[in-house]
C-alpha cells in the first residue's frame, strides 16, 4: 500500500529542517499546478512502508489569504493525505496550536510534532505529551529537527497511526451552546443543499461557511438561500457569544488552547533563557 503524508505547520517552525531529517537526499522539487509556489516531495526514510511526504507551505492558518493558504488547503481538501504531521514550534506553542485546531477540523489522522524542545527544555518548561493527546485528540511526540532528536520515534508513530483506522473524538474546542448551532447547520446542509461542498470534511464546511470564507463562497454562486440560511446562524452566534462571528470562532479556538496548555505543560525551573 502507497501512503500520502503532508508536513504542515506555520512558517519557521522548522519545517525544512525536519522535511530534510524525514526524507535525506531522496527529493523531488517541483511547483504547485498553476502556481510559483515550490512543491518538494520525498519517501519517508527509515520505514518499510511506502510513503511519500509532501512538504506544504507554512501557513498560520486555513484562510485563503495568501497564495501559501490557498495551496496548503487545496492539497488537504483535495488529495487527502493518509496523514498530516503537524509540526508545532513547542517554543511558542500557543500560537502554533492555532492551525492545529483548524486542520483536527480536516477529520484527517495526524500527529503532533513538538519541535524546538531543546530551546524549550533549557527554559524548564515540561511538556506532558499523553496529556496533550487527551486534551487534543491526537499523538504528540517531543523533536529537535536541528539536532535531530526524536526523528526516530518520530517516524514510529506516523506508522503506527497510519495502522490506526478510527480517529478519536472531536475534542470540545466550542462550547455546546456551539456545537449545537454547528451540528444543527450541518444538517440543515445535508438536508437542503446536499450538493454544496460534496465531500469536504463537515465540520470544516460548517465552520467555513458560517465564516463566509471567500474561497468557499466563490464556490457555492451567490446561492441566496443559502446565504439567507448562514445569516441566520451568524446572527445566533453573535447574540450567544456577544462578539462579532470571526471573533468569536478565534476566541473559542484560543481559549481552548490556553486552557489545554495551562493542563498540559509545567515549569520545573525559573526561566534563565529567553525564548526567540
Ligand atoms: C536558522 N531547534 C532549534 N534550536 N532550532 C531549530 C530547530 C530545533 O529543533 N529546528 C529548526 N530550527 P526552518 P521553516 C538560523 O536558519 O526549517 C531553526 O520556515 C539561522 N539561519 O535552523 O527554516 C533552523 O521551514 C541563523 O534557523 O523553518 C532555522 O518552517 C541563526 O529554526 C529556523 C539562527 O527553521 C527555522 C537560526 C541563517
């Protein structure tokens, strides 16, 4: 069996580091169709199964703003990788996280490489990674793409979890109140318009739907309907959560995180190194 990975994380996470550690030499470098953005693409080293793994652009999140967003979210939308390893710069792990809550939205196996932790350790700052598993819904696993530690196990865990067949639970990044006007969108989708977005990943439909995100809007033609039924969400989001939409899904995103952090990390000594 053939396996499709992506590498996906924000930009300077130490992305081309680790893409080099996982493939050695063995490198294809190309463009993405249509675009100038380079594509690299290599076979996973040290493993008996086939897998090839393409590196995406460092996006900070899922939004089609830049060329870079565009083409990392079409790859995932489109191809459906067997797996994402989401590198994660462990250094400044809250702001990391936040692509991580979009792409749990992707409904794709993953797991999280917490790269960097050689600066993190001389803070003194511990990382319980089975508690981010729980927290978070999948695997992480400690690296330093630099000094190469961790690659190992690293690729351990990407096939074991690619054995894996069920993904876990979503966790609760939104609270009910939320869930309920998502999961009740979600069916009103399926029921009226179960054309729109064939074939995305629900929850990322709902979500970037209710966001009136611009690529997802091109796509579904000024259906007035539609835009009718997503105003009518909009406005229960906003009268439940006090914010305007945008605000509001970021807000849950990062309080989520945050809270997950404070569970999941411990300081075991007084900073003496700054973190870049
Ligand atoms: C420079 N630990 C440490 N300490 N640094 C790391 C690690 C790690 O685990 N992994 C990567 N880096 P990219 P993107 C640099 O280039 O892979 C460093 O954008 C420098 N360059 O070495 O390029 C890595 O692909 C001069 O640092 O990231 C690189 O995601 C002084 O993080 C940077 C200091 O890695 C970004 C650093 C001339």
């Amino acid at each position: 069996m053939k396996y499709k990975i992506a590498l996906a994380g924000n930009p300077n996470s130490g992305k081309t580091t680790l893409f080099n550690c996982l493939t050695g030499s063995n490198l294809y470098v190309g463009n993405w169709p249509g675009v100038t953005v380079e594509k690299k693409e290599g076979n996973l080293r040290d493993t008996n199964k086939d897998i090839t793994l393409v590196d995406l652009p460092g996006i900070y999140s899922l939004a089609p703003y830049s060329m870079d967003e565009i083409v990392s979210r079409n790859f995932l939308l489109e191809e459906r990788p067997d797996l994402i390893i989401n590198i994660i710069d462990a250094s400044n792990i809250e702001r990391n996280l936040y692509l991580s809550t979009q792409l749990m939205e992707l409904n794709c196996p993953m797991v999280g490489a917490l790269n960097m932790m050689d600066v993190v350790k001389k803070t003194g700052v511990e990382i319980d990674v089975r508690e981010m598993e729980k927290i978070f819904g999948y695997p992480f696993i400690e690296i330093s793409a630099q000094k190469e530690t961790g690659i190992d196990e690293l690729i351990k865990l990407v096939e074991k979890t690619l054995e894996i067949k069920k993904l876990k639970e979503f966790p609760q990044i939104f609270p009910p109140e939320i869930m309920t006007l998502f999961n009740e969108f979600d069916e009103l989708l399926q029921n009226k318009y179960p054309e729109i977005l064939a074939g995305y990943p629900r929850l990322f439909r709902v979500i970037k739907l209710i966001e009136k995100d611009e690529e997802v809007l091109l796509k579904i033609h000024d259906n007035s309907d539609l835009l009718e039924d997503i105003a009518v969400v909009r406005k229960k989001i906003e009268v439940l959560s006090k914010h305007d939409v945008d605000s509001a899904i970021a807000d849950y995103r990062y309080r989520f995180i945050t809270a997950g952090i404070s569970q999941a990390t411990r300081k075991t000594k007084e900073n003496t190194i700054q973190f870049q």
